[in-house]
C-alpha cells in the first residue's frame, strides 16, 4: 500500500509539473514576430466576462489578388489590456483611415482573457504613402 501511495504522489507531481511547464510555454512564448501593413476598420473592445480589445486590418494586396472584394482581405488582430498606448493609437488611425504598418506577435494558443486571435498588436507605425 506505501508503494501505490508513493507512486501515485510522484504521478500526480510529475502530471502537475508537466501541466504547468505546458501552460507556461504556451502563454508566455512567441511563434512568430512581424509587421502587418494595411487600414485599421475598427477596434473594439468585447466580452460578457473577459473584456478584451479586438481589431480588424484592411490588407491592400496592390493589385495581386484579382477579383477578391477587399472585404475578403482582412486580418483579425488582438491588443492586450495593458497596452493603452497602442489602443489609442489604433483608435486615431481607425477614425482618420490612415495607412500604417502594426508590428505583432503571435503567440501558440488564444486564452479568453488575453484575447480572441494569436495575433497581438505591440506597435503601430503611421506611413506616409
């Protein structure tokens, strides 16, 4: 009976350390880090018990895909809660319709609290053209 009881206290710890080292990555780990260019359509923010600030980004593809409405090339986008610098700024060039470049990370998973996509937006750089 001690052996099972032993056995079963470092099957439960192995399993609980695995869980958290498995969580820990995917909430903290970067995939992919990157620019997107395009207009800023909108940024809300939504949810019943997580509110999170989520965006929609016009991708003009100049011409290369033909036929495709521009309503078919958007990319959804996330901002995290704590980056209130980069929500106003989102927010300013969504009313003025400006052309800018968001520099983004992507994360492995989406939690529901952090925000809708994988995508989240660090950065917003207005262009000139």
């Amino acid at each position: 009976m001690a052996v099972f009881k032993k056995l079963l206290r470092w099957s439960l710890t192995l399993f609980v350390l695995g869980f958290t080292a498995l969580y820990s990555f995917y909430y903290f780990a970067i995939y992919e880090e990157g620019v997107m260019a395009g207009r800023v359509l909108s940024i809300t923010q939504r949810g019943m018990i997580f509110k999170t600030h989520e965006g929609k980004l016009s991708v003009e593809s100049f011409g290369s895909l033909k036929g495709v409405s521009p309503i078919a090339e958007t990319r959804d986008f996330s901002v995290e809660s704590n980056e209130t610098a980069v929500i106003k700024d989102l927010e300013k060039v969504a009313a003025s319709g400006d052309r800018v470049n968001l520099r983004f990370i992507r994360r492995y998973r989406a939690f529901p609290w952090r925000g809708e996509t994988k995508y989240f937006v660090v950065g917003v750089e207005q262009t000139t053209r």
